[in-house]
C-alpha cells in the first residue's frame, strides 16, 4: 500500500453487453432446449411404442396365415407378435445385415434369407442370426445353410427406415450391381434385386418362443459399443485371429433388433437443459468485465 491505496486490489466486473457474444449464447441455448424437447417426444414415442409391443408379443403362438387373416392383412398390426412359421429357404438370394455385434463373440452379421411360406405360397424375409464376421462372405457363410426347410417361431418386424443422418442403402434394382451386405433391413429396397415378391414385414428367429421376458430383454437395451453405431464401414481389420467357431454354439444365433431404453432419452431430456443452462451462464460471464479506470 502507498499513499493509501492499495495497487494489489482488483476493480471490480462489470456487466458488458456484447450483442454478439449474446445473440451466439441464445441460439446455442435454444437449439439445446429443443434437442431437449425433441427427446422428450422420443422418450413419449417410445413409451407408447414399448407398451404396444408388450401387448403383442404376450399374445399367444399362432400360425402367419392366422395372425395375417386377424387384422385383415393390416400388415403393421402384426409386428411383435409371435407367429409359428413352415417353408423352404432360399439360399440363393440370401444377404447379410452388417455391423451387428454378439456379447461375446464380437462383431459380425445378420444373415437375412427369403423363405417360401408353406401355407401362403409367398415369401417372407427372415433374419436367421448371427455369425462371426469372418465368415459373412457368400462362400464362408454357405456352411450355414444346411437344411432349407424349416419350421420355428418367429417374431414379426417391420422394415427399418433410415434414421436421421444415417447413411443410405445401396441403391438396387435391374440396373444395379446384387447387393450383399446391407446396413439394415430395408424390405423395399430388398425386393427391388429379387425375382420374387415379399411380404411387407420380416422376420427374426426366436431362440425360444415361450420365453417372452428374456425375448424383451435383449430386445430392449443399449448397444454393447457405441462406436460401432457410429461406424459404418468395414469391421474386418478388428476381428481377432483366432477366427474359428465355437463348438458348443450352433449357427447362426438367433439374435434380435435392439430398441434403446426408454429411460435413456428422458436421461438426454435433463441433459440437454443443463447444457442450455450452462451455456447461458457462460455467455454471462463472458460480458462480466473489469472496469479499466483506477480507484
């Protein structure tokens, strides 16, 4: 201290508007409350939708044809249930649904096979499970294809739509190269490289058909690593050395589409506003300024 005044001690901030650094602060904020909002609809939407399967796949074992002729050939009415299913497979035209992952096998494929049903004289998709990705070519998957008529429970799905900024599948038809790996099942994109109509809705094999809690709970969690979500290109260059089958499973293993929780999205909810928060708390710190002027 000299002279009475003490150098060492700071001015005090004060507030600065910056019409800038305010208008910047308050469309990140509002952008964050709406991404907020909008997983709050995803949250209600998939409430609703997780209620509905509930209600479905409760319902008892019937044939195909049965569930078809109960909604009037409502196709979409038919998702989630349990139906018993008899035909023939047709291996020729059968392709894989890639960046699929099992728990302890790691990464692989979806093989997705057309079936010939017995009762309808028409053809189904069916996804037929999971196999190590090393063997997701046309020849290292032919071992799997063994016995083309089949009978097993099965669990109705409905085509999978592209999601926002995912990428597309590839494009198919006459003027088009065949397409053997998929990035989901895209029943109309499918049809348009086979000889033959499909059915509007797929299949996927269930391990065991009575067991519907454990049916719900694979369906029904997060995916096992984020990054293969991200990632859509080729997983080959990950896949272990020691690429032989395990000889106390039997392939493919029936695997089913996973649905996210919907408690993640009310957690993204609660997120979201923090974030919107903390920017606006930021942005007023960023105007707090120290007074130049000596006291």
């Amino acid at each position: 201290m000299k002279n009475g005044i003490n150098r060492s001690s700071k001015p005090p901030r004060q507030f600065v508007f910056s019409w800038k650094i305010s208008l910047f602060v308050l469309v990140l904020a509002i952008a964050m409350v709406r991404a907020s909002f909008w997983q709050w609809e995803r949250h209600q939407e998939k409430s609703a939708y997780l209620s509905e399967m509930d209600q479905r796949i409760a319902n008892e074992v019937v044939p195909l044809k049965e569930a078809i002729e109960d909604v009037g050939e409502d196709y979409q009415e038919t998702i989630h249930r349990r139906v018993l299913v008899d035909g023939e497979f047709d291996f020729d035209n059968e392709v894989v649904v890639r960046n699929r992952r099992h728990e302890t096998l790691g990464p692989g494929v979806h093989i997705i096979t057309p079936l010939l049903l017995s009762e309808l004289n028409r053809y189904i998709l069916v996804n037929r499970g999971f196999i190590p990705l090393a063997y997701k070519g046309q020849e290292e998957r032919a071992q799997f294809q063994i016995n083309p008529t089949s009978t097993f429970i099965g669990l109705v799905k409905g085509s999978e739509r592209k999601r926002l900024l995912a990428p597309p599948d590839p494009p198919t038809g006459k003027d088009y190269r065949w397409v053997d790996e998929w990035i989901r099942v895209n029943i109309e994109a499918m049809q348009a490289q086979l000889p033959y109509e499909v059915l509007p809705i797929y299949l996927e094999t269930m391990a065991k058909g009575d067991d519907i809690e454990a049916a719900k709970k694979e369906m029904v969690k997060m995916s096992s690593s984020r990054s293969e979500i991200l990632y859509l290109g080729d997983l080959s260059e990950v896949v272990v050395a020691d690429s032989s089958l395990r000889k106390d499973l039997e392939y493919p293993i029936p695997s089913y589409s996973t649905v996210i929780p919907t408690a993640t999205h009310l957690a993204y909810v609660y997120e979201w506003l923090f974030l919107a928060a903390l920017t606006l708390a930021i942005g007023i710190l960023l105007q707090l300024k120290r007074s130049t002027k000596r006291q």
